[in-house]
C-alpha cells in the first residue's frame, strides 16, 4: 500500500530535478553569453535565475509538508533533508550563472580579448560535473556521485591556471585589465558551480548509502596528522 509520505517525496524529487534542468540550462547559457558575446542571452539569464527562485519555494513549501504533516521515518527523513540541501545548491548555481551573465554584459562593452584555451576547459568541466551529479541524484548512482566528488579537484586546478594568466596578462597588456579581472571572476564563479556539484553527489551518497561523506578527505587527514 503506498504511503501518503512516498507522493511527497515523489513531488520533492520532481521539482529539484526541475530545478536541476532550469540550473543546467541557465549555466550553459550564461557560459555562451560569454564565450559569444551575446548580450541578449546574458539578458535572459538574469530573468531565469527567478524561474529557479520560484522553483526553491516550491521545494521549501514541499519539505515543510512533509515534515509537518507527514511524519517521515528516519530514511525518509534523510531524503527530504538531502533533497532540501540540493535544491540549494541548485539555487546557488542560478546566481552564480546570474553573475556569470553579469560578467558578460561587461565583456561585451570591452574590446574584444582572447581566452586561454584552459577557460573552455574549465567551463566544459563544470559543467560536465552538474550534469553528472544531477544524473546521479536522478538514478541514485552512487558510483556516478563518487566520480562527480573525484572530479572537483580537476577543476580547482583549471581554475588556477585561469586565474594565473589572467594576473600574468594584466601585467603584459594593462588595457586588458578589465576583461582579466571578469575573466577571473567567471573561473571563480565556475568553480563554485563545481563545489556545488560536488554537494550535490556527496547528498545522494547520503540518501542511497546513509553515509555522510562531506570533507572526508580533509577530516581523514586531519586524524591522521594528529
């Protein structure tokens, strides 16, 4: 017989996985606003960040049901939490795309400047571990998950090195300061979409394997220093 709790649930998991589709098209387009010097799709991004605004309350109102009317057992509790971690997550990416956009607007103002082939690198990379970890939560692949956790040091990687030629070409060419500087503001933008990525994988380890993994490799290392 189906439980009341499991159509809540049910609905929790529709609307972040909405929310996940609305994140990674805003992202993608937030990055093509920069990559084309589109101010009209920079525009929009700015209007879809609301569309996953909308989207949040939405889970909020859907947890707080749950929580409120439902009573959930201790693995349903679990899901509706992790759920409620990722949908912020989620909503997170909306803003940094939304400052991603911000950067574009200012680009395409500027004289037009060339990107270190890294930059695409790390765009298809932060990208690539939203996907997978959204792909993830939607099977429950906790294989999938641990790649996307694996994956985020790749990225912090990337993004040093942009950030490294950026402050290097500031030096050899100062007219170009102003497109360096959103240059490094979009690679820290895009590595936080990663972090969240990460979050997101490590919440549907909790959900399939009531395993707590956030900062295990830091919290490892910390036990084993002491």
């Amino acid at each position: 017989m189906a439980r009341a709790v499991d159509r809540v649930l049910a609905d929790l998991r529709r609307l972040t996985l909405r929310m996940g589709g609305r994140a990674e098209s805003i992202l993608e387009k937030g990055m093509r606003s920069v990559l084309e010097r589109n101010i009209e799709l920079a525009s929009e991004v700015q209007e879809d960040d609301l569309a996953i605004d909308r989207l949040d309350v939405e889970v909020d109102e859907a947890v707080l049901e749950a929580l409120a009317l439902q009573q959930p057992v201790a693995e349903d509790l679990r899901q509706v939490l992790a759920v409620k971690m990722i949908a912020t997550d989620l909503e997170r990416v909306g803003d940094l795309a939304r400052n991603i956009g911000k950067s574009a607007m200012r680009l395409s103002s500027q004289p037009e400047s060339s990107f270190p082939p890294e930059f695409k690198e790390l765009s298809d990379s932060a990208q690539s571990l939203l996907r997978r970890a959204l792909n993830a939560f939607s099977e429950l692949d906790t294989t999938l998950a641990h790649q996307v956790i694996a994956g985020d040091d790749a990225v912090d990687d990337m993004e040093s090195v942009v950030i490294r030629k950026s402050v290097e070409k500031i030096g050899l060419h100062p007219e170009d300061a102003g497109s360096c500087v959103d240059l490094i503001l979009i690679a820290k933008n895009l590595e936080r979409v990663a972090d969240h990525a990460t979050n997101i994988a490590e919440d549907v380890v909790l959900i399939a394997e009531a395993r707590n993994v956030k900062h295990a490799s830091k919290l490892a290392e910390g036990n084993g220093g002491g």
